[in-house]
C-alpha cells in the first residue's frame, strides 16, 4: 500500500476532526469515528453482525474500537461492500445499497462521509465495478452502464468525473477488461474490442490513448493474464494459437510484444503461473512437458528462462504461494514423498531446499498465505493433527512452529492475514463463534478473538482487510 503524509494544523483543523468523529459516532449508533485522514490509521473491512446485514467495519485494534461504520442497506440487507482500494485518501469500493445495485462508493470513516460516487447504471441493477486500480492519480475500473455493456472507466472520486474511457467493444457488447497494472506510464490490461478477441491492450487514461497493443492471437483470443512488471517490461502468459499458453513480455509497442520461450514445444503450452520477481529474475511455476509443472526462473532471455530445479523427479511439485522473506522466495512445494510443504530458493538448485515437514508423511501441509512480518514468515498449513491453523518460521526447521491452535475441534482456516500496528490480523473460526476477526502478536497467549461481532455460531465472516 502507498503511504500517505498527514498534514496536521493546528486547533482549527484538529477541533474540526473530532467535531467529524463524534458526529459519526452520533450518526451511527457509535458505529463510526474518526476519519481516514487522521493522524490514526484504522483497519477496514467487511463484516454481518446478523441484523444490519453485510456492511462496513472498522477497528483500532481493541475490542470496544471495532464498530459498525454504517448500515446503508437498511435492516438485514446486505451493502456488501467489497474491492476495497485507497485512493485520493479516501477509501471506494463496489456496494449496494438495495436501491442501486452494486455501484461505486466511497468513504472517509465516516457514517456521513460514506456516499455513493455515481449511479453509473441507473435502477436497481447495478453497474458493478470491479478490478478497481489507481493510476496516474485517477482510480480505474469496469463497469456496466446497461447501455455499453462492461467497459473501462475512471473516476476521479467525483460524480462529474466517473465517466467510460473509451467502448472498446462498441455497442452492447462488452470488452471485459481485466488485470489492470502499471507499467512506463500506462495502464495495461486485457479485453475483446469484437473483432479481434480477447488481446492486449493499454490506456493512458484517455479515449485516444486508448489502444491494442497487438493481437497476439490472429484466428482466436490470446487471453493474456497473470501480469508482472519486470526490468522495464510486462511479462504475462498468452495463448497465440500455435505454442499454447506461454510466457511473454512486451515493451509497449506491437514489435515489442514477444513469446520469451516456448518451454513446452507444441501446442499444449507450459501455462506459466504465479509470476514473481525476486532478486533481479522473475520466477514462476511452468509444466515443460517432460518434468511436470516445477519452479523456473527468467532474465527475460529465451536462454536464461530456465527450470530452477526438478523438485519433484517423477511428477508435478506444483510450487505456488511465493513470497519474499530474508533473502530467499518461499514457497509451497511436493517433492513427491513428504507432500506440499514449506520450500524456500536462492534462485539456484543447491539453494531450493525443504524448510520443514510440518506434516510427516505424504499428506503434506498445504501451506498458504505467506506474509513476512516482524522478520518471521506467518502462513496458514495443517500439521495433520490441529488442522489449518496459524503457522511462522524464522526460515528454519526448528523456528518453524504453530502460532496457536485456534480451533481445537477442527480447521481454524485463518484468511485475509493483514499487517496492522505490527500485529497480524486475520478471519478464523474458532469452533464455537464461527469466522470472526482475530489478532496475534505471534504468541499463542497473543492471539485473540477481537470482538464476538455476531454472537452465536454463524460468525460475522469478516473479508476485504485494509489498512489506512
């Protein structure tokens, strides 16, 4: 997330921001407070108390700060806010407020500065933004006027300024336009203009701007997808109708746009997932054909894309759940006998070693999440006797223990794990509460249920975890 300087002035200002919090406490039945633009950062999400139905939630970490910030679908209805993205220092998001439909909103904290942005889609179907991403100080995302079908749009956080880019796919049609990302000063992304199926496009934020880069598949769509900025480039996996699925990268312009390697020769394609990058080469799972699907590496050369290791000799390793920690890309791997468990790489194939077996056997761990926080590595795995619950590693085999059995009965299945005041935050299911929010400081006396949001055994399944 980006950071955000607050300005702080003296008394007026400050008289002003706590006017607004106890207006907000009012307004909401003490579901509100201080804004977003406080000195104070807060942790949003979503969250159903069971009467107000779905709506937006906010805590300071303590059990009397998490509150209801509004209840917008009045009665049990569900606003379901949800794709929550921090722009302009305000936070917007789809929701519904069961008269609109889903449509774009945003908030400051606030009961009363929780508003809708613009009806984009006028009744009570909804617009439904999706795939909401900033760029160049404007906030993008898809949307469905009823009219030009599901296109690409921008928003500067007001009404008169949340208008269609461009309808790629003119008419009714829609050009679906997905995984938006950054790159040399435009934003890239995939979507079908009609004509030329599902390609590779890009937008410097205005209609003429807005253009193919190249249609990588002549006779069909070539899909492109899991994008990752490398070196200058975007790297993605593409389908051109020959190689099958396979890594390519583009600088921008048509003659710019090219497969890297065709790492399982013929038409089935190697289906590269899971771009990273770590320590100058990007790194992906990819199925060659003859060893299964294993961890490779490029430097963005045909000869440098190369199979960093064969983890598992007489199948699929299948590595996913890559993240950085202390030097080296963790990782969730098979090597055939102990199952999926917790890997880490150097980038080389001494380097690509097992952490732990944390559960003995072929079964494997499965684990997920991984986040680095406070120079340990939290995930979420089953040790074959408590189930998925909380893990850590210090990235050895002793270091690498249970934070806490939550769920003595069962899975815990701990979800959205989120940094937050150097704790870490979390959805889980304790067995008795159902899903609710917890906390831990990495020591099972520290992990906590924050607060019963809706009491009894349904859980208010807390999602959409973000800091500001």
């Amino acid at each position: 997330m980006e950071s955000w300087n607050v300005y702080r002035p003296v008394r007026l200002i400050g008289f002003l921001i706590i006017l607004s919090a106890l207006l907000g406490l009012v307004s909401c039945g003490g579901g509100s407070g201080i804004p977003i633009g406080s000195a104070e950062s807060r942790l949003f999400f979503a969250a159903d108390d069971g009467v107000h139905g779905r709506e937006l939630w906010r805590t300071d970490g303590t059990q009397g700060g998490t509150l209801r910030i509004t209840d917008l679908n009045p009665g049990a209805g569900n606003f379901s806010p949800a794709g929550l993205t921090l722009f302009d220092d305000l936070l917007f998001f789809r929701a519904d407020d069961g008269t609109s439909g889903l449509e774009l909103w945003k908030s400051n904290g606030t009961a009363g500065g929780t508003v809708l942005v613009k009806d984009i889609r006028v009744g009570g179907d909804g617009s439904e933004p999706e795939e909401l991403t900033v760029f160049n100080g404007v906030l993008y995302f898809r949307a469905n006027d009823g009219v030009h079908g599901g296109e690409l749009w921008r928003s500067d956080g007001t009404e008169a300024g949340t208008y269609m880019v461009k309808d790629i796919n003119p008419g009714a049609g829609n050009s679906v336009p997905v995984g938006f990302t950054d790159m040399g000063g435009f934003l890239y992304f995939r979507a079908d203009d009609g004509t030329n199926g599902s390609e590779l496009w890009r937008t410097d934020g205005t209609e003429a701007g807005t253009t193919l880069v190249r249609n990588i598949n002549p006779v069909g769509s070539s899909s492109p997808q899991r994008f990752a900025v490398f070196d200058g480039e975007l790297y993605f996996v593409a389908n051109n109708g020959t190689s099958g699925f396979e890594l390519w990268k583009s600088n921008g312009t048509m003659g710019g746009t090219v497969q890297v390697r065709d790492i399982n020769p013929g038409a089935a394609g190697s289906a590269p997932q899971d771009l990273t990058v770590f320590n100058g080469a990007l790194y992906f799972s990819a199925d060659d054909g003859a060893n299964g699907r294993e961890l490779w590496s490029t430097d963005g050369t045909e000869v440098g894309t190369v199979m960093v290791k064969d983890i598992n000799p007489d199948g699929s390793s299948n590595p996913g759940w890559f993240s950085e920690y202390d030097g080296a890309l963790y990782f969730s791997a098979d090597d055939g006998e102990s199952g999926a468990e917790l890997w880490r790489t150097d980038g080389t194939s001494d380097g690509t070693v097992m952490v732990a077996d944390i559960n003995p056997g072929e079964d494997g761990s499965f684990p997920y999440s991984l986040i680095d926080l406070n120079a340990e590595l939290y995930f979420v795995a089953d040790d074959g006797t408590s189930d998925f619950e909380l893990w850590k590693t210090d990235g050895t085999e002793a270091g690498t223990v249970r934070v806490a059995n939550i769920n003595s009965g069962g899975d815990a299945y701990p979800e959205w794990l989120t940094a937050y005041k150097g704790e870490l935050y979390f959805s889980a299911d304790d067995g008795v509460s159902g899903v609710e929010l917890w906390k831990t400081d990495g020591t099972a006396a520290g992990t906590v249920r924050l607060r019963d949001i809706r009491p009894g055994a349904n859980g208010s399944d807390p999602s959409d975890l973000i800091v500001y």
